[in-house]
C-alpha cells in the first residue's frame, strides 16, 4: 500500500514546502517500519493541478490528510476531488478531527477519520485496510466503504453506517513512539536554508486556552494529555538529527511545555550543555517561570525565548482567551528572563472579542514596559471549535468571510468596539504605533509616577 499524505502550509510562506510537524513524522516512522510505502506533498491551498501531479507521480492507494480548522475550505475541495475524481479513499487526522468529528466525517469524500492522538491509530488503520482483516482494499480502491476496522479512536463510513470507535483511554508515551522521520519533508533542505533543527521535548499540552482546540483533547482523554520525553530519548534524537543533517547551528523545541518541569529541566539542562552545545529557542508559559527556571535555560544554551502575551488587557486574557497569567505576572517574567541574559519575543492578537481602543492601548502600554526584542502581532482568528469562536457566534460578530481573510491577514469579525477594516490597520501599522509608545516621554512618566509602579518588578 502508498500512502500519500497532504499537508497545508500557509500560503507565501518563506520558505516553501512542508513543514515539519512531529505527529505526522513519527506516523510515517511507523508506517514505513510496517512496509508501507510513503509520500508527502504540501499544499498551500486548493491547487488541482499539484494534486494531480502528486496523484500521478506518487500512485497512493490511500490518502492521509492532517487538517487543520483554519483551512478547511482548501481541505474540503480536495478531499472531493480525490474521492470523485482519483477513487482515492480519504482519511482525516489531526486538531479537525478531534475537536469537531461530526463535521469531519460528513465532509464528502471522507472514508474515515481519528479522534485524538493519531499516531499509533494511523497504523493499525492501514495494517487493517492492508491485511484484509475487516476490509478488502480492493472494494476500496472501486470507492466503496470499508466494513468496520474495531481501531481506537477511528470512525468510518462502513457497509454497516458510520461506525464510532471510541478512542484508547489515553496517548501513548513517548517511550512507545519512534521518533520522527525527518526525510519525508526534505528536511536536508531545510537544514541548509536555515541551519535551525527542530524537536519537541513534550507531546501534547496541560493548558487549555480559549483560542486553542486542547480542551478538545482535555476532554477526550479527561486527564492533560501532555507527555514528557525522558532526557536520554531526546538527546539520543538530537545527535542523531545532528549527524544524518549537516549544518545544525542551533535548535528549536517547538513545544509549550519544554520549560513547565523544573526537576527535568535540572536534569536535562547540564547534559544537553556538554553533549550538544548548541543554542536554542524554546516557548515558555509565563505563570510557570521564575528566577531559577530562567537560570537553567541559560546555562543549558537558551538564547531566545518565545511568549505568548495575547492582550495587555486582564479581562481579555485571563476570560476571553482563557489564559491564566496575570500583567504582574508577566512583567515578573520577563524580568526574570532578561535577568538571564535571555533575549524575550512576545506575541499578542488584535481584535480579539471585546477589544477596544483601550484594551489596544493597554497592549501597547504592556509592550512599551517590557521592551521586547521583538512583538509578533497577529489579526485574531475565532478558530472553529475554540470557546472563543462560540464566543463571536453568540455575539454575532461572525462576519461570513472565510478563513482566506485570515490568512491575508484581515479580521473575520464585525464587531462594533472595533470594526475590522480597523483591526487589519493596527496590525499593519503596529510597529510604528510601539515604536511611538516606547518614545513617548509624557506615556513614560505617567508609567513612572503611576501608584503601581513601585509594586512592579523593575525590568
């Protein structure tokens, strides 16, 4: 069996081509250790003319698409077109698939999905197609369904209807996983390009936040479905990486919950400075960091660090996106951090629900105090399936205009405290609008003699 997998990147992306993405490397790790020939192909939208030449070139059997909310139009389109024009069977995996399987399985064209984790399912799904244990390929390859497969977490369009398996009681451990294969996305290129190596020191995430699809497996496995790697396993993975890709000048751990174990981290910090050496970028949650942990990261070969701010105003970020860190919290972290010697990149939305030219210009005042080495400010997206997007709905801020807006940057609600044509001008705009803040010396002595000043940490 050729199982051809379809990845989505976003469109004018810098560097094109897939992405690397630990889930789909490790799936295909497996499903190459089983025999099974596979391929994969990134698309940055709905492009028949890629497809139909991926199609040829590649001959797939089945088709695996890892499908994400914020592109389903594209997604949708092409599952159609391999069903009817390809008789290629279709499965989805993926935060789609989870967080709103219902819709999943009824978009046209999809034999089946996985809920959940998808790594382990994948296999035996395919070892269950493969063998003819419930299904035989051929009827799938004439476009019929497959009789039910009895595997964890998949739900299939079946001779017998849409069969529900629910899904195992929780992931597998890292220990159970090979780690991925680097291969299927041209990884040797990457590499070259931009001398960076990626990894992931925990699989899931603890926290839910209401512009995230993680209470989706929150609540599938009612327990936080975050796994930590033991340190000898990921180490082991990045010389390995080191020695099959040439040029790693630095890494990258792509995860949330790389700095939220201080125990590990001890662990882990010392070893990795003799063994590897290298400097690195890592995410860190701001309620979870203090002086100690800022400490550790340095001395481990931290040299940026990546924080998501989301709002400088309280309410919005602690109710509306449901992240639970208060300014003062933060302000402390990035003291701690900067302490560090660490260089410190925030990322914040604009016009999220309820922003206001006040709740902008407390953003603004939070990122003129904690002069950062750099702001990312992205247009707020209500991802199908978040609290944040029932949110919008019951508000009826949900303009209609789809996910192509958002990934031109344009804001997809119509809300009345700040309407979208201008949300789309402070973005582009933001820069200078920080610049000006952060050189505005009446803004500065206000900060300086306000009551609160002498409470907060200095920076």
């Amino acid at each position: 069996m050729r199982i051809l997998i379809l990845q989505f990147v976003p469109p004018g992306a810098p560097t094109p081509g897939p992405r690397f993405d630990h889930a789909l490397g490790v799936a295909a790790a497996l499903l190459k250790a089983d025999g099974f020939e596979v391929g994969l192909e990134a698309l940055s939208g709905y492009h028949p003319g890629q497809m139909r030449q991926a199609v040829t070139r590649f001959r797939p059997t089945h088709v695996l698409m890892d499908v994400s909310p914020t592109r389903l139009a594209a997604a949708r389109h092409v599952a159609v077109d391999l069903a009817e024009k390809h008789a290629l069977p279709v499965y989805l995996v993926g935060d789609y698939a989870t967080a709103m399987p219902e819709q999943a399985i009824s978009m046209p064209g999809v034999a089946g999905l996985v809920v959940g984790v998808y790594e382990q399912a994948v296999r035996e799904l395919m070892l269950g197609l493969r063998d003819g244990q419930d299904a035989q390929v051929g009827d799938l390859e004439q476009g019929q369904p497959p009789q039910h497969l009895a595997v964890a977490g998949v739900w299939c369009n079946s001779e017998e209807g849409l069969v529900r398996d629910p899904p195992a009681p929780g992931p597998p451990s890292p220990e159970e996983l090979p780690w991925p294969d680097r291969s299927l996305f041209n990884y040797a290129q990457y590499v070259a390009a931009t001398g960076q190596a990626e990894f992931r020191a925990t699989l899931g995430c603890d926290r839910w936040c209401g512009f995230c699809l993680n209470e989706a497996y929150l609540d599938l496995y009612q327990q936080p479905p975050m796994r930590r790697r033991n340190a000898d396993d990921l180490l082991g993975e990045i010389q390995a990486v080191r020695q099959a890709f040439g040029g790693v000048a630095r890494l990258r751990f792509s995860d949330h919950g790389f700095a939220v174990d201080k125990e590990w981290l001890a662990q882990f910090a010392p070893r990795y400075a003799q063994q590897v050496g290298l400097p690195f970028r890592c995410r860190v949650q701001a309620a979870r960091i203090d002086d100690q942990t800022a400490s550790l990261l340095a001395r481990a070969g931290a040299r940026d660090i990546d924080l998501q701010i989301g709002s400088g105003n309280d309410f919005l970020r602690q109710e509306v996106l449901a992240m639970p860190v208060s300014r003062r919290q933060i302000l402390a972290t990035v003291a701690s951090l900067r302490l560090a010697g660490l260089k410190v990149h925030g990322k914040v939305f604009i016009g999220c629900p309820y922003e206001t030219e006040v709740t902008l210009e407390e953003t603004l005042d939070l990122l003129a105090r904690l002069r950062l080495d750099s702001v990312q400010a992205s247009v707020f997206y209500p991802v199908p399936g978040t609290a944040a997007e029932e949110t919008c709905r019951d508000n009826g801020w949900l303009s209609g205009r789809d996910e192509q807006s958002f990934l031109a940057q344009h804001s997809v609600l119509d809300q009345p405290s700040m309407p979208a044509q201008r949300v789309d001008r402070v973005c582009r705009q933001f820069p200078a609008l920080l610049r000006r803040r952060r050189h505005d010396w009446r803004a500065w002595l206000g900060r300086c003699f306000s009551p609160s000043a002498k409470s907060q940490p200095n920076q």
